[in-house]
C-alpha cells in the first residue's frame, strides 16, 4: 500500500518548525486540508474540551447534572447525545464521587459517536473488536441496556485489567471479555449483529493530548497501521451475518488509515455504506493526489478539533449486503 507524499515547500518548513512537527504530516496537511490547516495546528496547540458520557444504566441525565451542579461543575449539552461538555471544572472530573460510582464516563465527544452509530439494540449480539479501556464498549452495553449479548475483544494481556474495572464501575452486565488477536475472530464461526472496530492507528488526531506524535509518527507507522486495519475490517466483515453492521473508526487524520481503507473494504466485499448523522462528510477526493473515491464516502465522517471542539477523528457504517 503506497502512502501519500508531497513536495516541501516554504510554508511546509516554516509551519513544521513553528509548531513542532515531522515536516512529512505538515506537508500531507497541506496538501489534504488547504487553507484549514494552520486552523488545525491552532487547534491541536490550544486543545480541545472535556466530555463526560452519562451512563444512563445508573443514573439519568437530569439527577446527574443536578448533582455535579451541586459541586460547581458546569456542563453543557453536545450535538452528540449522552455527551456533556465540560465547562467548568472545579477540581479533576476524574475524581468525583459520582465518576468512582460510575455515573459516568470521562471521554472525548468524537469517541461517543462510533456506538452511536452502531445502534445496538438489545436483542444483538455484538462485538468490540478492540475494547480497553471500555470507553466505547460499556457505551454499547449502556445503548443496549444491558441485555443481548456482547463480545469484548482485547489483544494486549496488559490492558485487560483496565477494561474489566471499568466494566465493573460502569454497572455493565452483559459483556463477556475475551484476550485474542480480532484477526483471528472470523475463525471462531461466530456470526454478530453489529461489530464495532475502532482501530489501532497512528492517532494523528490526537496530537493535542500527546505532543510525541507531533514527529514520532511517519511513512512507517502509516503503512503497519493501515495493513492491519485491512486485516481487521476483513476479518469482521467475513464474521458478520448477512444484513449485519459494522462500524470502522480511527482517531487518525490519514486517508490511508481511513478512506482508503473503507474504499478497499467497498472493492473488496459485499458492503455499502449508511449516513451517520454528525461530523463532515468524509473526503471523496485527494486532488493533489489525482485519487477518487467512491461518491458513498461521502456518508463517512471526519471530526476536526478546529471544526468540532474534538480529537481528530473518522467513522464509517457499513451494511453487509
């Protein structure tokens, strides 16, 4: 898989030595994003917000503002449901008694829409391809309210322990844990309604809460990410029932961990894909590259910290036909 190159220019040095950055992203930017992307640097300097994502298996949204009022939190509603900005926070909202009970989860507003759009009811069975911290996963189990079954998938030994304690805090009685590769799981002949797949990725989005990726992530990285999540959607398309959903997500910026992949999966396999109703439609084009895509991408989404107040972030919907 080639990954995208583009000529230095003056402003590509100058910004990459104002901000920072690798001058190959900064380039990349450039040639994506236009005239967005000193906006996009901008951003990704001052940060973005916190979230907090109610969880409504334990207590309801009006009881838990009332009762983070009380403490001198002030939060505010979001385009994305569940979802609260925090506005004022008078001491970590990590540290409250209502967040150590689980009445909430502490995570970014793009993070919140990929179980949204997955939709699970309770009757599903559904899977999480790649599931600690269970940010994402106990939002599934708190969308299914807590019935069906549902399947967390986690690769990494280390990071299991993270996701059963935040399963627990979270009141979520339906989840079962498993430790596997995901690339394996289309082995197992199990079938799933829905399947969340929120990939590993060089997390180019994320730059405002890790400066590290500013200049530790290249043409590399790129490329090892964007084959495995080919080898992952694969496996979860093979794995889904005929009529069944998938959702990809990444907290990348890359088309070649993005579009590319989701164009790929669309070449490759018996899927289409389905509107989600927030973000920016997703690119259908890389001029500067001479490459289309399919006029279905434009129900894809992107999630910019300049447009959206939010990690960098993509999710697409994809219906086995």
């Amino acid at each position: 898989m080639k990954v995208l190159d583009f000529p230095s220019t003056d402003t590509s040095k100058c910004l990459a030595k104002k901000y920072g950055y690798d001058e190959f992203i900064i380039r990349r930017w450039l040639a994506l994003f236009g005239d967005e992307t000193l906006k996009l640097l901008e951003a990704m300097e001052k940060g973005v917000p916190k979230y907090i994502r109610v969880n409504t298996l334990k207590i309801d949204e009006k009881e838990l503002l009332e009762r983070m009022e009380a403490r001198n939190f002030v939060l505010e509603k979001t385009e994305v449901p569940y979802c609260f900005k925090v506005v004022r926070e008078p001491y970590s909202i990590g540290a409250t008694p209502e967040y150590l009970m689980g009445y909430y989860y502490v995570m970014d507003k793009s993070s919140c829409v990929p179980p949204l759009a997955l939709s699970p009811k309770p009757k599903d069975l559904v899977v999480d391809f790649a599931a600690s911290p269970g940010g994402k996963t106990t939002f599934l189990a708190q969308l299914m309210g807590n019935k069906g079954v549902l399947i967390a998938i986690e690769a990494n030994p280390e990071r299991i322990q993270a996701l059963v304690d935040n399963i627990h805090r979270m009141g979520v009685l339906n989840t079962a844990i498993v430790q596997m590769n995901a690339i394996k799981f289309s082995n197992l002949g199990i079938n799933p309604d829905k399947i969340l797949l929120d990939a590993p990725c060089t997390g180019e989005g994320i730059i405002h809460k890790d400066a590290s990726r500013k200049t530790d992530r290249g043409l590399q990285d790129i490329k090892f990410c964007s084959s495995l999540q080919r080898d992952l959607i694969e496996s979860a398309i093979k794995s889904l029932k005929s009529g069944g959903t998938l959702v990809y997500s990444t907290c990348s910026l890359t088309p070649e961990e993005n579009e590319m992949v989701v164009q790929w999966a669309l070449d490759n396999f018996p899927v289409r894909l389905e509107d989600i109703p927030w973000g920016d439609q997703a690119l259908t084009e890389i001029e500067a590259a001479n490459i289309e895509f399919s006029q279905e991408m434009r129900k894809a989404r992107r999630f910019y910290p300049h447009k959206h107040e939010c990690s960098g972030f993509f999710v697409a919907k994809l219906v086995k036909k």
